[in-house]
C-alpha cells in the first residue's frame, strides 16, 4: 500500500512521535494508517496518541522583537483554561524567542531547534502535553525585518506581555527615528487589528480569492435579473464583476483600507503625511496579523453523548 508525505505528517500529528519514526512505521506496515498507529504505540512512540488527536483551536499567540526583526507565533492548545497556565505560557514566551533566531518561518525547523534549559521545542512541546494533560502544536510563526526603521509589535486581548489572541507586527522602513516610527506602527498595528487585512497590497491578493469574488458577483447581477425578468448584456456583467472585485480588493489590502483612527484616510496616505511631516520618506514594507484560531476548524461535540459513550449506554 503506498504512502504519502501527507499521511507521514497525519501520522505524525495523530501519535506526536518523530518524523523519521512514522516514516520508518509507514515503511515497515506498508502504509496501513492505523496499523502504524498500533506500531508505534507498541513500541512506546506514541504516549500522548489519544491527545495529539484532539483539536487544538485555543492557546496564544506570541510576539518578539528584536532590533530591526520580529516574528510571530502561534501555538495552539485544547482549552482557553492552558493559555492560563504559567508552564504553557513560558512554553510560548520561549519558543517565540527560539523563532526570533531562526533562519526561515519553517515550523518543522523550529520544532527541532534547540530549547533554552536543554532539548529541543519538540522535546518540551511532548512533555507539556504529557504534564498539562491537553493536545498543544505549534501551529505557524512568520517574521517580518527591515534594513533599516523598526518592527512594532502589538497584542491585543493579552493575557500576559507579548501573549495574547491577536498578535500583530508592523515593519517600517525609513531613516526617522524611533520617537516618529513607533507611534506610527503603533497606531497601524491597532488598525491591523481591528480591520483584518489579507494583503499589503491589491497585488497581493490571492488571485483565486479575487476569482471567486468575480464569480459571485456575476452571479448576484444574473439572480437580480432574473427576478426582474431581464437580461444583463455580457459587458455589463463583466463591469460589474470588475467593480466589485476593485471594491474587495480596496476593502482588503492594507494599504488601501480607509485608517479607523479617522474612517477617512487611506493607510498608504497616512504613512505618506508622517513621512512628510518628519522631513523623510517612510514606507510600510510588511505585517503580521496572527488571531488565534483562524482557519482551524473547532469540533462541536454532545457532552452527553460523550458521557453516555463512556459509561456504554450510548
């Protein structure tokens, strides 16, 4: 039975054992899932099997900077409950420092790059999983650097300095000093925040995003028309998906968003006048905009079915 990459990472993901053992478990039961289960746990590989398999849609996000570099951190946990827990949020607090040396934003390399007091983040993210009792994974991290300006961190809902639901990073690349720039990435890592934007800029976008925009509004107009009993000529049509898909797109990047500070001026604009104003140019080259959570699809389980399974009276 031949095997994916992809099923080396599920098995992986469902027994917490090293990348190089379920591969080597894949390989010795040609690719049967649940009997590389069996041999792993059969060979003490997989302790915290039945928690790995548990979604992991809480926890926190970290944010570190450092000079002129900063990164993000999202690490996920079972319960709102861990995030509160000293062990799980200097785990966090950690890793991301780990993540601020780090070469690239490759999760895998982090997880195998050595953890301050010894071992790996692997190592320590296994024994917490253990210790606290939930599934913890470290999910995504991204950083963010200029040549020269400032990164300007933001955490919104924290829960301790640096962690918190929605870590934001803001990259600005001028020669003004730090008493012009910080307030400034400030104010736009609050605006990050609040707005959600997908991309720096509209060319940014993802273009199936903006194909999947253009659709829904060619068939919104052809819906409308048909319940007035007409007919909408193809150019027509097209124009109107050409409007919308600006529209999305301007609504979407960064750059273009109107600045809820003052629900007026574009982003890109107020960069602009803080450039101006401090006799120099400033560009707004990157962001990170980590919300813990997001993507991640949350089970919705019957509590008293999980009783009533548990006793055997379900």
């Amino acid at each position: 039975m031949a095997y994916t990459a992809t099923d080396v990472k599920n098995l992986r993901e469902r027994t917490g054992a090293g990348m190089m053992d379920c591969k080597k478990a894949m390989d010795e039961t040609g690719g049967d899932m649940e009997a590389a289960v069996d041999l792993l746990r059969a060979k003490g590989l997989a302790a915290v099997a039945k928690k790995s398999s548990r979604t992991a849609a809480e926890g926190l996000v970290g944010v570190a900077v450092s000079g002129t570099r900063g990164v993000a951190v999202e690490v996920n946990s079972e319960t709102d409950f861990v995030a509160k827990n000293e062990q799980f949020q200097d785990f966090v607090r950690k890793t991301t420092e780990v993540a601020l040396g780090a070469a690239s934003d490759d999760v895998e390399a982090l997880k195998g790059a050595a953890y301050p007091g010894g071992g790996t983040v692997a190592d320590k993210l296994t024994n917490n999983v253990a210790t606290i009792g939930e599934n913890q994974q470290v999910r995504r991290m991204k950083t963010v650097a200029v040549k020269q300006g400032v990164v300007v961190p933001y955490m919104h809902n924290a829960a301790a300095p640096m962690l918190g639901k929605i870590g934001v990073l803001v990259a600005l690349e001028s020669e003004a000093g730090a008493d012009v720039l910080e307030p400034l990435g400030k104010q736009i890592a609050m605006h990050i925040a609040a707005a959600f934007p997908q991309a720096l800029s509209a060319d940014d976008l993802d273009p199936t995003v903006l194909e999947r925009e253009r659709k829904i509004a060619l068939d919104k107009a052809v819906e409308e028309a048909a319940k007035n009993g007409k007919e909408i000529p193809a150019d027509i049509l097209a124009k109107r998906a050409d409007g919308a898909v600006a529209k999305f797109a301007k609504d979407n990047a960064l750059l273009s968003q109107v600045f809820v500070m003052d629900n007026k001026t574009p982003i890109a604009q107020v960069v602009e006048q803080a450039g101006k104003a401090a006799g120099t140019k400033i560009v707004l080259t990157d962001y990170v905009r980590f919300q813990l959570g997001e993507g991640i699809e949350k089970e919705v389980s019957d509590f008293a079915a999980e009783v009533a399974a548990a006793a055997g009276l379900g």
